[in-house]
C-alpha cells in the first residue's frame, strides 16, 4: 500500500509539473487565424544581429525586422527610401565627400510579448534616431564587436583605421554623425556614388544600444529582442524553426499582407521539394534531379519560376604560374571554353553564359556577351600555337607543364570541370589536370600568399553581390591593391581605372568607365574566364503572389497570400 | 563489483582527456580557419584578426586548450570561458550568439528520442526474428528472414529515406513528410512534454524510426541467429534439456539468455551512435538533431562545436560500454569482476 501511495504521488509530480512547463511553452496569439506565409529558410541563420550577419539567411532576417536607411526596389533593384526619405550629396571643409541622409520621424523601436502575443513601444525608446543609426555604423566598425562585414563600411572616414586597431584614432573620429535627431551625415574616405547603396545595408542599420548592452550575447534571443521593421521575431527554435510576427506599429503596417511567418529550417533540398508538394511550403528551390519533372508537370511548371541571380562563375588563372603567365595561353583558354553548351548539356539550369564578371541588373555591368571573348575555337587555337612558335615548343612539351586545374569538393563543380578539361583537349589539344580539395583547405590553397608551386594554375570561385554596383565587383574582386588578388595579377593602369570609376559622379561616365575596366581585364589582362551568371530555380504556390529580388533580403512585407485559394 | 565499477569511472578521465586533446590538436592541424572567409570572400587581415582577437584564436595552442579544459580565470585571464571541468563547452564560432550547450540542449534531446525509439524497435523485430530463424534453422522461415535482414542492411538509410517519405507521405499521406514533433522545452531536458505526447508527436516518429531502426534491427537479428545457434550446441544446454526442462524454458533461460552476449557487446557502441543523432536520417527528415553537428561542424571549422559534440558522443560511448559490461556478468554467470 506504502509502495501504491509514493507511484501516485510520484505519476501526479509529473504531470503537474508538465503542465506547468506546458504554460511556459505556449506562444501568444496573434490575430486568431492570421494570413500565413509558409517559409523555409533552408539553414539555421548563423545570427541575426546586423552588424554580424554576412549569409543570405541572415540576412533575410535583418531585412524583415530592422530598416535600412535605404532599400533596394523589389523589382528594378534601384535603390529607394526606406528608413531615410531622402539623402544629397555635399563636401566637407576638407574636401571629403559627405552623404547627408534625412530620415523618417514615425519609426519606432518594438519589441514583442510571447506571453501576451502583444507588439508594444519600447519605453524610453520610443523612436528610431540618427543616433541609432550612428550608434549602429560605430558598433559595426569597432573592433571589438568583430564584425566579418566591417570591411564594407571601410569607405567611411578613418573607418578601416579604426577597425585595423591602429593607435591614435578612435571611434569617436569615424565619419558618421548625427546633425540633429533624424539627420545623419556620413564623410567618406574618397568619393563614392554608390554610397546609398551601401548606406541601406544591414551593418549599417539603426541599432538598439540599450537593448544591445543589457544583454550583449543574448539580444537576438526573442525575449530580448528589439526591431524596426515590418516583422518582429515571434520564436526561434535554434536548428528547428523561426517564425516572424506582423509588426503593426510598422509605419506602412497598412500595406503588409502577410501577417505571419511560419519559417522552419529544413537543410534537405528534397525534403523541403517534398513538402511543397504536400503543400506544407508556399515557395520553395527545385532540386536538379527535379527539373524535368517540373518542366513536364502541367500544374508544376506553372508555379516554376527561373529567376536570375546576382552572382558569377568563374575560372580564375593564377596570372604568375607558367605558363599561365603569357597572355596568349590564357586568352587561348579563356576562348575555347563553350559556354553554351556547358549550360545546355551539364548545369541545365537556363544560366546565362558569361564572357564579362559582374552580370544583368549590377549598375556599370555590360551586356552579357558584348565584352570580353567569345566562344571561337580558331582564334583560341592560333593564340595558343603563337606562344608554342615563340617558345619553340610543341603541345607534348606544353602538356608535359602538367597543368593543374583545381576546385573545392562537390560533384557540380566537378561535372563541370570534367566538361571544360574535354573542351580543352578537343578545342586545343591541351591536357589538364583536374584537382578537388575540401572547402576550408581550398580557400586557404588558392590564396595570392600560396607557394607558386603549390597553388593551381587554374581555380573555380564564384561571387555573389553585396550591393548592386560594379564597385562591389571589378573593383573589389580584382583590383590588386584591394581584393584578394587571387589571380595575381599588377596591372597599375587597370588598378587605377576602376578607382576613377568608383569616384565619378556622373552616372553615365561612371558606367562608361566601368565597361572599359571590364573590357580590359576580360580582353587585355585575360585575368581569368568568366563562365555564367547564375539563375535559382523556383516553385512558389498558386495563392503566394512574391517577388524575387535581386538583392538583399526576400520583402515578405511586399508579398500577398490568398488563404482562401489555399483551401482550395 | 561496485569497486569494479568505481575503477572504470576513474578509467573515463584520461579517456575523455585524451578524446578532447586530440580533437582539438586535429581539427587546428586541418588547413583554414573559421573566419578566413564568408561565403566566398575572403576576409581583409584585419577583420580576422578582430574575429580571432575575440575568441582567442590568437593565444598560442596550449594556451587555447587549457582555457578550453579549465577555463580563463584559472589561467588568470580576463575572458567567458569556465572550462570543460564546469561544463561549459565554449562558444559556437559559427552560430554567433549561440554557446556549444546551447546547441546540445536543443538538438540532443531530439536525437536521443528518436535514437531511442529506433533501438527499442531494433530489438523488438531484432530478437525474435533472429530466434525464429536460428530455432527454424534451414526452413522457410530462416530463409525469409535472413533475407529480409540482408536486404535491410544493405540499403542504406539515403535511399531507404526518401522511398519512404514519397510512398508513405505523399502518395498515401499517412505520415507527416519531415520534422519532429516534440520542442524545447523538453521535460527533464530529454523527455517530450507529456502535452507533446500525441498522435502528432507519433506520426512524425513513425518514418525515421522504421528507417532507423530496420537497419541495427536487421544487424541484431543476424547476430542473434549465429550466437543462438552456436549456444543450442554447448554442453549445459543438452544438460538442461536431459534434466527435462521444458523446450520453452531451455531456450529463453538458458539459450537465449548467453547467446545475447554478443548482441549487447554491439549494443554499447549501437547506443552511443543512435542517441547522438545520425546525420543522413536527420538531414533527410529535416530533423533538428544534433547529427549534423557532427559533420557540419568540420566543414565550418567550428572547432567548439567539434570537441563539444565528440565529447558528449564520447561520454555516452563510456557510460554505455560499462553498462555492457556490467550486463555480461547478468547475463552470464561465469563472468565474474574483481
């Protein structure tokens, strides 16, 4: 009997004490059924504090919940007001150039109640300021909070001195400052017409100081989050889900549809395919293996969308590595690659065939296909036999050079090597090595600072836009006093052309100059060979109507979901 | 036996001591950094050296590894970390924001439920099944489920996973097609809540348990016919059946009972792997287990997230080692521990 009393009493402990916890869990209520947007967000977002996020995820976050001074168009990707109405460009007593941006007066600081399902004013905090903002751009750049992204503000006045720790400069010498509450002014380093671009990225946003400082490691956490934007944070399930609230006091709450975001994080393409078809998705990737299915499905191919990514596929030549070193064998395999092809028979993914780095929609970017060299086999071949004739050597002695062309592990890059390695061989009889290395060991190997023995003499890499300007492109990837400098290249001239473009104000002859610095490093310098511009391939519901920017994070707040042709 | 027991806990220190060593001396040794590059891009030198600056990537190795183990203030250093002896695990150097503890509260109670799950149902048609086939030995009921056990261990769980999601979730849609049903906060820090415990958290287990659990079941079976077959043959078992012991009884108390030895022997490392989470199966169910920590944590060179997760992997790997050990002696009595 003694035995029966403490089982009962133990068996009721435990469910009293479930319940309890159960009331704990249970996530406020928003309106009772609202408009549902069906996310996945594909990855865990490594955080969401603006001046750490670097990824897409990340991003996509930091986007919906905070505004940027400025915002990328949805559409056109021009860039617009968002957080700041409107900026103008002046000069310091200096001379230095100052971007002067005025904001909106009606933008609050939220934060938002599980328990009560409540978004509410933070006390005290009530509006978002230009010191927030400059607050915001300080914590970015100063060292301590670490920021990968600093860099991208080092056009800011002393902001690279400031981030590098050097003695003497402090952050209170940064050129970005507050002239009255919704006023701010940046001075900047040299002159950039891009600047308003750079002005409405996620590092530079308005920021919660308060909030920031009461919990430094844990104010991304829901419980302590304060935002701006559209959304707020509703839960985070690190791994599992993140789901994100209608922010009515959002100065345009008016105009967002969708009332929630049910984010889960599903890393499986497949799987997450697979639930879009059970209809637990609203919009989702297609896997490759799926193409043709969804090509072929009368329904399907309605809801597929192929949409054109900012980034670039490239091949890059270590410009110092013999025999890569001569002009003429570079521009020889530069030429004989079939870029077409490649798309139509190996990544089938639509992609655009690239000859010129930065692609559609990049303001200064060419035309896709009227810079740079061209797919011709004849020019390839005879630009090949002038460097054997003047060398005096025959293709076996060339081939005997064991030319290695290398890639990070993955079996698109390699199907793609595989394809290009037999284009050289039919097209110029050259035979090349093809090398694959895990990611990290990768990046580390093919850096301008590698042994000339050890690096390959030819590397895949892809990159991707931070913010719609050629800038962000041929200046930043190959200017060699500058980026990476991957493909070793010193071009003084070339170096000097793309800085001239990032300091002209007019945008007409910033283009103009734009298209000569790729014209002469695709066609003079044959730095490397660009091999297509890249497309998503997309399937988003009938009742979801969205938009895919080409930049910066998805607008759920621009999208509409019909529920009721979802129950249908 | 209890001092039997003391002395292998005292064995588990160096283990653990030389597992977090090398794992830390390893992973350092791979080529890349954490923070080398986002994305694509690579990194200016001063903003990895900010980077490196904040998580003490910049002290020298010993340096870093005794902070790991004992935690800053031992070694008279201003900084976070308290050191593996008072359980703390480090930061995540990818999941900014998020501590090594944070990530195993959150996705190991996912795993251990499911592992958990799949073992129990491993040994449930692992058992019988192996003891029909060994007691029918050569008859039609050997040859189906031999075969049946060798085709379960042959496909692997990539293929076996998606054919049950697109028979079972999308053509039939009896099942859920991805994700777990149970979320932190977790009862006990293990347990779904009891308000958890439904239909909905059962019909999400289902798919990956079976997948799971078929392929150690598969394994478990084909052990328990060989070793019961060999045991059916031993001396004392023609002893018990001539002392006239009914059939039954020869067989589940005395058969049976010696012939699991080699079947728990396999179970110890089989725990340890399944409750910490399996990467293919998680992956594919779009499960938040701690499996993919296990091989994304590398490619990120996320180095807490990789001792950390090695270590719990190796603390339950110990503790279920010892447990089979202890069960041999249960098991049979001619093992003794002194």
């Amino acid at each position: 009997m003694k035995k029966n009393t403490t089982l009962w009493l133990v068996i009721s402990m435990l469910i009293v004490s479930s319940m309890v916890l159960t009331a704990c869990g249970g996530s406020g209520a928003l309106a009772e059924d609202p408009v549902t947007l069906n996310w996945n967000w594909g990855t865990e977002p490594p955080t969401i504090d603006p001046s750490l996020a670097t990824d897409t995820t990340s991003v996509d976050v930091v986007g919906n919940t905070f505004m940027g001074l400025t915002r990328f168009d949805p559409v056109t990707g021009e860039v617009i007001p968002y957080l700041a109405t409107s900026w103008e460009s002046g000069e310091d007593a200096d001379g230095n150039q100052t971007w002067t941006f005025t904001m909106r007066e009606d933008v609050s600081w939220v934060s938002y109640d599980a328990e009560t399902g409540k978004v509410s004013k933070v006390e005290g905090h009530e509006n978002v300021t230009a010191h927030d903002v400059v607050y915001g751009v300080k914590r970015t750049v100063n060292p301590e909070t670490a920021s990968d992204y600093s860099y991208v503000l080092y056009i800011v006045k002393n902001a690279a001195a400031i981030n590098g720790g050097e003695e003497g400069v402090s952050l209170d010498d940064l050129g970005v400052a507050a002239l009255d509450d919704y006023t701010v002014q940046f001075t900047l380093e040299r002159k950039a017409g891009y600047f308003p671009a750079i002005a409405g990225m996620w590092i530079a946003n308005a920021m919660p100081q308060w909030a920031i400082e009461a919990n430094p490691d844990s104010w991304t956490e829901p419980e302590n989050f304060v935002s701006n934007g559209p959304y707020v944070l509703e839960s985070w399930v690190h791994g599992g889900e993140l789901n994100l609230a209608k922010n009515p006091l959002f100065f345009d709450a008016d105009a967002v549809q969708v009332e929630r975001v049910h984010g889960v994080i599903i890393e499986e393409e497949s799987t997450a395919f697979s639930l879009y078809e059970n209809g637990e998705l609203d919009s989702t990737s297609v896997p490759s293996a799926e193409i043709d299915r969804v090509k072929a499905d009368p329904e399907l191919s309605a809801e597929y969308t192929q949409i054109p990514v900012p980034c670039t596929y490239y091949y890059g030549f270590v410009n110092t590595k013999e025999p890569f070193d001569d002009v003429r064998v570079r521009i020889a395999f530069a030429q004989s690659i079939d870029r077409q092809g490649l798309i139509d028979n190996v990544v089938k993914g639509g992609q655009i065939p690239a000859t010129s780095f930065a692609p559609p929609g990049i303001f200064g970017a060419p035309e896709p296909g009227t810079v740079g060299l061209a797919y011709d086999t004849e020019a390839a071949k005879a630009s090949l036999q002038a460097y054997l004739d003047d060398k005096g050597i025959t293709i076996d002695d060339f081939n005997a050079m064991d030319i290695v062309l290398m890639h990070n592990t993955s079996e698109g890059h390699a199907n793609i090597a595989a394809a290009i390695q037999q284009m050289w061989a039919d097209n110029l009889g050259a035979e090349v090595r093809v090398e694959n290395q895990e990611w990290g060991v990768y990046l580390d190997t093919i850096t301008k600072d590698t042994a000339i023995e050890e690096v390959p003499h030819i590397f895949r890499l892809g990159w991707c836009a931070d913010y719609p300007d050629e800038n962000n492109w041929i200046h930043e990837v190959f200017n060699s006093d500058e980026g990476a400098n991957r493909v070793r290249t010193d071009n003084a001239d070339f170096n000097a052309l793309t800085v001239a473009a990032g300091e002209a104000q007019d945008p007409a002859e910033r283009a103009a100059l734009y298209e000569q610095a790729e014209k002469m490093f695709a066609e003079e310098i044959v730095g490397y060979a660009p091999i297509y511009h890249y497309t998503a391939m997309n399937v988003t519901q009938s009742w979801v109507t969205r938009n895919f920017p080409p930049l910066g994070a998805n607008d759920f707040y621009n999208w509409t979901v019909d529920e009721a042709a979802r129950g249908n | 036996m209890l001092r039997y027991i003391i002395r292998r806990i005292l064995q588990f220190i160096p283990v653990l001591l030389a597992v977090t060593l090398f794992t830390f001396v390893l992973m350092r040794a791979i080529p890349g950094g954490p923070f080398d590059h986002a994305g694509d891009k690579a990194l200016p030198p001063q903003v990895v050296a900010n980077i490196e600056a904040k998580y003490h990537l910049d002290w020298p190795m010993w340096k870093q590894f005794l902070s790991y183990l004992v935690g800053d203030d031992l070694l008279g250093e201003e900084g976070p970390s308290l050191g593996v002896i008072r359980g703390d695990l480090g930061p995540s150097l990818r999941y900014r924001g998020q501590t090594v503890n944070d990530i195993i509260e959150t996705s190991l109670p996912v795993s251990a439920q499911l592992g958990f799950m799949s073992l129990l149902l491993a040994l449930i048609i692992g058992i019988p099944t192996g003891t029909i086939a060994a007691l029918k030995q050569n008859t039609w009921m050997d040859y189906t489920s031999t075969f049946a056990a060798v085709i379960f261990l042959s496909i692997p769980n990539l293929v076996l996973a998606p054919v049950l999601i697109w028979i079972f979730a999308i053509e039939l849609g009896w099942f859920p097609v991805a994700t777990w049903g149970a979320k932190p906060p977790f009862f006990l820090g293990i347990f779904p809540r009891f308000s958890q415990l439904n239909a909905n958290y059962f019909s999400h287990a289902i798919l990956p348990v079976f997948a799971l659990g078929t392929s150690s079941a598969a394994g478990i079976a084909r052990l328990t016919r060989a070793s019961l077959l060999q045991v059916v043959n031993e001396d004392y078992i023609r002893t018990a059946r001539s002392k006239g012991l009914r059939e039954q009884t020869v067989i589940v108390v005395h058969a049976l009972k010696n012939s699991l030895i080699p079947v728990v022997t396999i179970l110890g490392p089989a725990f340890a792997a399944l409750v910490t989470g399996t990467f293919v199966v998680e992956l594919i169910f779009g499960i938040n287990g701690l499996g993919k920590h296990f091989v994304t944590s590398i490619g990120n060179r996320d180095y807490p997230v990789i001792t950390g997760v090695t270590l719990i992997y190796a603390v339950v790997l110990v503790i279920a080692n010892l447990l089979v050990d202890v069960t041999y002696a249960w098991l049979d009595p001619r093992i003794r521990f002194d």
